[in-house]
C-alpha cells in the first residue's frame, strides 16, 4: 500500500507540474505578445480579463463538482490524522476536485502554493487505496448467537485496526506530497512529523514515510528525466552556491533580520485570520445569493490580483539584461532589458523565490523592486485567507520572508559590513517567516537547506528560526492551522492537556450521557431506539448490573435496526420518529457491515437484539479521582475512543469520549485564553491608576 502511494502521487505530481508549467507560460507569453504589439494597458486588461476566466473556471468546478476542495484541506488533514474521523474529507470526488481546482489557482495566479492541497491529496489518496486494499485483512469470523437460537458464525471488522492502517498511509501520503514538491524526502518526513506531532506518530511510521518518500522523489524524477528535463527545474533549487555563504560580521544582521520577523509573522497570522473573519460576516449577509457570492469573490479577487501585479510592476525602471536573461521578465521594458518588479511578481511564487535565493544577481533586484514587490505581495497573500479556492501558504510565506531579508541584504550590502550576498539574507528571511507562519523548526531548516544546496546555511538558519519562533510565540500561542482548526471546529486534541485541566479530575470530565444512552446486553427494540434518538452520543456503553463491559458504536445498532426491520422481527411504530443515521463518515459502511451480519445469521427470536455481540470488549476504566492530565495521556497518546469512569468497587459512573474530552479541552483552552486577557487588562488598569495626573 505504501509503494502503491508514493507511486501514484509521483505520477499525479509529474502530470500537475507539467500543465502548470505549461499553462503559466502560455499566460505569461500571451501577456508579452499582448505588450509588444497592442501597448502595455490594453495588455493590462487583456491580462486581467484571462486571469478572470480562469478564476471563473475554477470557482464553477469547485462548487459544482467538488465543494470540500475549496480550500487547502490541511486543518481538516490535520483532524483526521489526531486520530479524529471527519465526515466526507478523503473521497475519490474530493481528490479529482482538489487536483484540477489546484492547478486552476496557481495558473490563475493567486499568491499561494501547492502545498497544503498538496499534502491533502496525499493523504486522500492513501485513505482510498487503504480502504480497499486493507480491508480484507482486517476481516475476522466470530460465534454469533442469541437467546433460544443455534449459534452461527459472522463476519466482524477490527475497526480500530482498520483506521490505525489509514492514519499511517494517510501520513506516508502527506510526507510524498511535500517531498515532491522540494525534492527532499527527509523534509516530507520531518514535516508530517512537526505537523501531526509526535504523539499521532506510531513507530511505524517512520519507516514506511522512509520508504515512501524515497520512492516517490525517485519516480518523480525519473518521469521528468524521460521528458529531458530535472526535477530541479520545478523546485526551489539554488544551483551554484558559493563556497563561503557567509561570515560571522553577517550574523548580528542575520539575528536582527530574525528580531523584526518574528513578530511581523505573528502580526501577519493575526491579520489572515481577522481577514478571513471580515470574509466570513460578509459572506452570511449575503448568504441568499449562495455560492454566487462566493463564486464572484473568487473571480473579482483573482482579477484584483493580476491587475495589482501588472500596475505595480509599472512603476519599475528598466535594467539592462544581465547574463542569465531567461530569469527575468522583460514585460513593458524594451529589447535588451528587464523590469526587476515584473520578474518578482509576474511569476509563480516558486519562480520568484528561486530568484530571491540566488546568489549570482545581486545588483540585479534592488531595493526598491523589493519593497514594491513586497507590499504587493503580503497585502494581496493576506487579503485572499477566506477566499474559496484551493491554497497553500508555505511558498507564500517563504517569499515574503525572502523579500523582506532581501531587503536586509541590500541594505548590509550597500552600507554595512556584511560579507553575504543578498541571496543568503533572504533564506535566513523566509526561514524566520516560515517557522513563525507555521510554528515549525526542524522542517524549515531542512526544507531551506536543501533550497539552498549548502549544508553550510545549517547554524544561522537554525539560530534565525529560534529567535523568530520564540518571539512569534510570545504574541500567538498558537500557528495558523491551529487558529483554523478552532476557528472551523475541527475535531482536534491537542498532545497536551489545558493548564486549566490540572485542576479536575475524571469526575468532573465525563460527557453529559443520558440515561437511555446505556443499553443492556440483550435490548429490545424500543431501548436501542431510545438510544438512537440522543443524537449527541456516538459511543453507547453496555452495562451489566451496573458494570461497564465495552462500547457499541451509533453506525452498528443503526444498521441492526434497519436489518431487524427487513428481516420482519419488528415494525417500526407508527408516529415515532426515526433515529439520525451515524455522522461517523469514516466508519458507518464497517459499523452496517458488522450489525447487518449479526442481525440477519443472529437467528433472532423475540424482540430482543444481542449488543453484547455488537460490542467492543474490555473497555478502558478510569477511576473517578484520577487527575485529568493523567486521563488525558490515554486519549492523546494512546489513542483511545472512549473510557468508563468508575467507583473503586467497579461500579458505572459516567463515560469520557474523546469527542466529549475534545470540547472540554477547547472550553478550558477559551477560559485560560479569557483569564489571560483580564489579567492583561487588569494589568493595564493598575498601571493607568497609578499614573500620577499632572496639575491643571
């Protein structure tokens, strides 16, 4: 399953790259031949007007073929991979709709990446080939039988071995999809390793991603070769480094230029969020025009950013064509020069961060291009967070940290003591962006060194990206998928507990259970249905003289239910209505599988159904007085669904799910986040009473 991963993303990757690129130089060549021949503001609007269209054509896509794909995925990803189901997230719908609806937005030429999607995909598509290659070796038969009736055998799923085989192919996927799109297998694998953390990463993991990753780089490459071409040329990837990259006058500044963007990526993620915020109260007021709403903020924002882009780069001056002319872009400039701004901007992000790394143009970008282009750039990246298309925010974040250590550079150059070229200024720069944006170490330095081709780069990188992350934290607690993850109530627990939690204990933590959630071993009809209607509850547990003996899930008494019916056991009363179907998307086909064996070879006499049969056995106890961190660590670490709190003496006393622990996590985590923020205004209070007013 894992080979069959790598291999099939690298052929989705090669076939991805290749209409991109084919793509974006036809739409950069249009825009030339349009300059060249009928003047620089009719090709302005002609740029816009196709810029538009393709907008145009991704936004029916996503919402008439696949409305899911309307957005990086990686939050959701994220969810799934804590160990979470999330209904209808990895389909074989959603994975079509997010590659096309992908290559559609970069070719439109929003300023995002491939990323996140990217690592999306990679885990949909190991979800898929998972289900159906793992399932038959999760099959067991078991006896089966109920009161007065002859004992038969059925089929049962070990669902909890079925879903930890996804969650580890899911990984392996999302680490091939980095891989590829930097050529680095080990940062593939370190970044699902930060992302998901270590407590969501069984030790087998690292293996197959081993394998995997290796696999998928090789694949990749060896079907671009084929073509005539390096997977180099599609990649952040610095040719020919220098020998000595930099000195230690460089690395105050590099300190510096690690002091100034730290907080600025904190202040960045704030003011995504708070745009995505705006976005989303605009979108309910006008929620009776749904999705044209929508569809039109696509198309208008995709239309605002190649008009900002080819407007901006207006204000460039021309400079003569330096000896690598093929990477820059010569736009409104004539024969024989370049404009500096249009090569920044007129670009994909991945074109333009290749030219910020290099180490061979530094009097080439100056700046006030840089500048240009940055304001450009961050202001568009963060005016597009809400908008419903696919994106990612690692190259976006990466060239504008490289901008502004661009920036640095040129400044040292010209008036400083410095000995690095710009070049090596603007990896440290979307090093420190990248590792605040994302709230990540190990990975960006990977990822940055092997951009860079100099293993030389390691120690001021790793120093920027610790000075930049810990300032970051001091402003954010949390990264941007964090934020969203929230923001969007993605089922997510967090590898530790709450400060708040420390507290409580299992008592105080158990989910508010009614009494018609708890089903006998044997329950009748009436009972089960009663249980079904308490549509809160996902988890039931079964008693038996008030002792907890396992957990039946809502998709097996569902499916039981529906097949008692069919058999002709029961009618179901008339004036009563139906219980919800299961919302557990990841396991309702397993959980109907499993009931519809045991009701139909069950042999059932009377109205009573056999739970014990349907149940899972030797559930986890918790004592009621264990503190709540200590319970935490069974759900966090270890996995668990659901426990049984009980007495010293064994008996029932309530239930913690890992859905339940999930929301109280959360109101803990608000409640710290509230306590902190009167305590700052307190603070500021006390300070403003103690000012002294001045005589009138």
């Amino acid at each position: 399953v894992t080979l069959v991963t790598a291999v099939t993303m690298a052929v989705i990757n090669f076939f991805t790259i290749w209409i991109i690129s084919f793509a974006v130089s036809w739409k950069f060549s249009t825009l030339q031949l349009m300059v060249d021949n009928l003047g620089v503001w009719f090709a302005i609007l002609g740029f816009t007007g196709i810029c538009s269209c393709i907008a145009l054509c991704c936004t029916i896509f996503i919402f008439t073929c696949a409305p899911a794909a309307g957005g990086s995925g990686a939050p959701e990803n994220k969810g799934f991979l804590n160990g979470n189901e999330i209904p209808e997230l990895f389909t074989f719908q959603n994975l079509i709709g997010r590659a096309i609806a992908t290559m559609l937005a970069n070719v439109t030429g929003y300023p995002v990446g491939r990323e996140g999607p990217t690592v999306t995909m990679g885990s949909n598509l190991a979800y898929l080939i998972t289900h159906v290659a793992a399932l038959p070796f999760v099959r067991q038969w078991v006896d089966v039988d109920a009161p007065g009736s002859a004992t038969s055998a059925a089929t049962m799923i070990d669902e909890d071995r079925f879903e930890h085989a996804k969650r580890i192919v899911c990984t392996v996927g999302g680490a091939c999809g980095m891989a590829m799109l930097f050529d680095s297998p080990i940062g593939g694998i370190v970044y699902m390793f930060e992302e998901i953390t270590s407590s969501s990463w069984p030790v087998e993991v690292t293996f197959r991603a081993f394998a995997g990753t290796s696999v998928c780089a090789l694949v990749s490459r060896a079907l671009l070769n084929m073509c005539g071409t390096s997977t180099k040329a599609f990649v952040i990837y610095e040719w020919n480094p220098q020998p000595t990259g930099w000195s230690w006058r460089d690395v105050p500044f590099f300190i510096l230029l690690a002091v100034m963007i730290g907080p600025f990526s904190a202040f960045h993620t704030k003011a995504c969020l708070a745009v995505a915020a705006a976005r989303q109260s605009v979108m309910k007021r006008l929620s009776s025009y749904e999705p044209f709403n929508k569809m039109a903020d696509a198309v208008l924002y995709g239309g605002i950013v190649a008009l900002t882009y080819s407007l901006v780069a207006l204000s460039a001056n021309c400079k003569h064509t330096a000896q690598d002319a093929v990477q820059f872009v010569r736009y409104d400039c004539e024969e024989g020069k370049y404009n500096p701004v249009a090569s920044l901007l007129l670009t994909t992000s991945e074109g333009a961060v290749k030219r910020l790394f290099s180490r061979h143009d530094a009097n080439e970008i100056h700046f006030r291009n840089e500048l240009l282009a940055f304001l450009s750039y961050t202001s568009l990246n963060i005016g597009l967070t809400g908008v419903p298309v696919p994106s990612g925010n690692f190259t976006g974040s990466m060239l504008i940290g490289g901008l502004i250590g661009r920036m640095m550079g040129a400044l040292v150059r010209d008036y400083g003591p410095g000995m690095a070229v710009s070049g090596v200024y603007a990896m440290v720069g979307s090093a420190s962006m990248l590792a605040g944006f994302k709230q990540m170490a190990v990975a960006v330095v990977v990822f940055i060194t092997g951009a860079a081709n100099d293993l030389g780069l390691i120690p001021p990188l790793m120093l920027a990206v610790t000075i930049s992350l810990l300032l970051n934290k001091l402003i954010n607690e949390r990264g941007f998928d964090e934020e969203q993850i929230l923001r969007k109530a993605i089922p997510f627990l967090p590898p530790e507990p709450p400060r708040l939690m420390d507290r409580v204990v299992a008592l105080d933590l158990r989910d508010d259970l009614p009494s018609e959630a708890t089903l006998e071993p044997e329950a009748d009809y009436r009972s089960i249905e009663a249980a079904l209607q308490q549509d809160k509850v996902d988890c039931f547990p079964v008693l038996k003289d008030n002792i907890c003996i396992g957990f039946t899930t809502r998709a097996r008494l569902q499916a039981a239910l529906e097949v008692w019916q069919a058999t002709g056991f029961v009618e179901h009363p008339p004036g009563v209505p139906r219980p919800k179907a299961n919302s557990d998307a990841g396991g309702e086909q397993m959980g109907k599988w499993i009931s519809a064996t045991v009701a139909r070879e069950s042999s059932f006499s009377g109205n009573v159904l056999p739970v014990k049969r349907l149940t899972e056995r030797a559930p986890y106890t918790i004592l009621e007085d264990m503190p709540g961190p200590r319970l935490y660590a069974l759900f966090a670490k270890a996995g668990a669904k659901a426990a049984c709190v009980i007495s010293e003496n064994g008996q029932f006393r309530g239930m913690i799910s890992r859905k339940g622990l999930i929301s109280t996590a959360r109101r803990y985590e608000e409640a710290s986040d509230q306590a902190q923020y009167d305590e700052t205004i307190a603070d500021e209070d006390e300070e403003q009473s103690l000012v002294i007013p001045s005589p009138p």
